[in-house]
C-alpha cells in the first residue's frame, strides 16, 4: 500500500476515535451519540468502539 494512503488512513481512524473517546467535536459527537443511542447503544459502547479504532489507527 502506498505510504500516503497508509498516513490518510491512519489519520482518518485518529480523527473518529477521537471524536468517540474524548468528544472534543461536540456537533459530530452528539450526532454519532444520537446514531449509537438509536440503536440501543449507549455511551459506553461507543468509547468502546473508539478504542478500537485507535487500535486500527495505531496498528496499521
């Protein structure tokens, strides 16, 4: 893979977990918040799902 998309991917995955994980965004956090909770998921899954992508972001 070519290192700029490996770099574009990574600060793709950053950027999400992020949002997900410290909610700095407060727009984006809010709307992904309303999307978890509409499908059962609360605000701990969602921190969950940040972790993993930090890891994706970490690991590629």
């Amino acid at each position: 893979m070519h290192i700029a998309a490996i770099f574009l991917l990574s600060a793709l995955f950053l950027f999400a977990s992020s949002i997900k994980i410290w909610g700095w965004q407060k727009f984006i956090f809010e709307n992904q918040l309303g999307m978890f909770q509409k499908y059962g998921l609360n605000r701990k899954t969602m921190f969950l799902v940040g972790l993993v992508e930090l890891f994706g972001a970490l690991a590629i």
